[in-house]
C-alpha cells in the first residue's frame, strides 16, 4: 500500500522524499514497480476506470450504492464493498449534502382545505394513482424562481412542472395540466399536496375536478405528510442547485429543465426503485 501510495504520488512529491517519510527503500519502490502488474491490480485498475467514468458521466452525484447499481446493470459482477474501498482510497466521492429546508407554500388563507386521508401511507402499486405536489424556490442574482412539482409515487418521476418568478396559482395549475396532458389517468388518481394557497384555490379545484381527482392535503407545518417531496428537491438543491450560480432566471430554467428532463427522470436511479430509473419503473409497472 506504501508503494501504491508513492506511485500515485510520485509527480507530485519526490520519491525519494516520500521514501523516507514512509520508511521504505527507494530501491524497494523501484523494484515493485518493476514487477508485472498482479490479475487483482489490473482489474481494479480497469474497474477504477469505470468507476471514474461513470461518476464523471453523473457529475459526481452517484455515491458507492449507486455506482455500484450503475456498474452491476452493465455487467460487471464486482462486491459493492470492492467499489466503496477503490473510491474511497482514490478519493471518488458524492457531492457534499448540505442540510435542506423545504419550502412551505404559505397555508394562511381561508381556502376550503381537504383532509389529510394519505395519513402519511407512502404507498401506490401502480403509476397515476398516487401524486404528490410542492413547491420550492431557486435563487438567481435576478431574484427567486419558483419551481412547482407534480411526483408520482409509485415511479418517482416527475410528470408535471412549471417555473415562474412568482407563487401565484398559475405556477401550480401549469404543473398539474402539464401532468394530466403526459400521463393516462385513471378514475382513481389521488392528489396529494401541501396546504398552500396554489393548491387550494379554486381553479386549482376545479382542474382536479375535470381529472376525476381525490384531493388530500397534508397538515399545517407537516412535512412528514408530503416526504416523498422531499427527497426530490433535496436531490434538485445538493446536485444541481448548490453547484451554480445563476445571473439570471432563464439560465436556472434552462439547466433545472436538463435536470428534469435529461438526467433526473431517465438516468438518476434509485434505491427506492431497486436502482431503476423513474422511466424504467414506469415501463416496468406497465
């Protein structure tokens, strides 16, 4: 391990400098270096190939479980505890999770409110039976964009979205028609959401009414009853949004659609889905 050590060093520090401080012979080095290369270090020198390659294709989001999915649905029968040990000693890691904090929609108002029926049962056996609604907001140097979701439990994909600089219904009307327009609904579709004001307006209602659509809403400052939510747009902050900087709001729209659309819903796998994709559950459960 010395010698790796040195060897993976060795155009950053002098050798024999190295050699010294870890009480080896720089003849030893040399010699090591001479040996042909062992069956063990020359698959995980190919397998550290992949690994970086997979984890630049993603932009350094996938940790070791997912790049261990990603390298198992390509063929490579390797342990995850194998890839854990040649990302950690090469130093490969996810991006830095800094702690998220929803955006509540203001629930201030006197709006009809539906009951909370879902009672936190995160649960749906089939695509467009269960969707879920929120809010958040991106900043730019320009001021906030607003970014409403609709999520299908089941799939995890996002079938509905809509960015504007403001809160007003509009914002989550264009996300729910957006998700009735792609999506084959049912008679049975619940829609679950938080208790703001977007949500419980009454064009809101009434497009719910039009889709045949239960309404649940969580409780007041309950972010349990809508945590599905939540991974979503922790996801969105730690890898996308916290890694930019935008001058203004077309720029945001313009990468929070490549995100979406690109990478989230058709690359991203996920735990919860046994490491499919968001587009590979739903063909699956179809």
């Amino acid at each position: 391990m010395r010698f790796g050590f040195i060897e993976q060093h060795a155009r950053t520090f002098p050798v024999r400098l190295m050699c010294r401080v870890l009480q080896v012979s720089p003849s030893g080095y040399y010699a090591w270096r001479s040996r042909p290369e062992s069956q063990r270090a020359l698959a995980n020198r190919r397998l550290l190939q992949d690994i970086q390659r997979l984890h630049g294709h993603h932009h350094g989001r996938y940790g070791s479980p997912r790049t261990h999915a990603a390298l198992r649905a390509e063929g490579h029968w390797v342990s995850r505890g194998r890839v854990e040990r040649l990302m950690r000693r090469h130093g490969i890691r996810a991006l830095a999770r800094r702690r998220f904090r929803p955006t509540a929609a203001d629930s201030r108002h006197s709006l009809p409110i539906a009951p909370n029926l879902l009672q936190q049962k995160f649960t749906a056996s089939m695509p467009n039976r269960v969707w879920l609604a929120d809010i958040t907001n991106i900043p730019t140097d320009e001021g906030w964009l607003y970014l409403a979701v609709v999520l299908d439990l089941a799939t995890r994909k996002v079938v509905g979205w809509a960015m504007r600089d403001h809160l007003r219904t509009e914002l989550t009307l264009a996300a729910l028609i957006m998700a009735a327009q792609r999506q084959r609904l049912g008679s049975d579709l619940i829609h679950h959401s938080v208790r703001g004001s977007q949500y419980a307006a009454e064009a809101y209602a009434r497009q719910l009414a039009v889709m045949s659509a239960k309404t649940f809403m969580s409780r007041t400052g309950c972010c349990y009853d809508n945590a599905p939510m939540e991974p979503f747009f922790h996801s969105l902050k730690v890898e996308l949004v916290h890694q930019r900087r935008w001058a203004i709001r077309e720029k945001a729209r313009r990468d929070l659609f490549g995100y979406i659309e690109g990478y989230y819903n058709w690359q991203r796998i996920h735990s919860t889905l046994w490491y499919l994709t968001p587009e590979q559950a739903e063909r699956k459960a179809s």
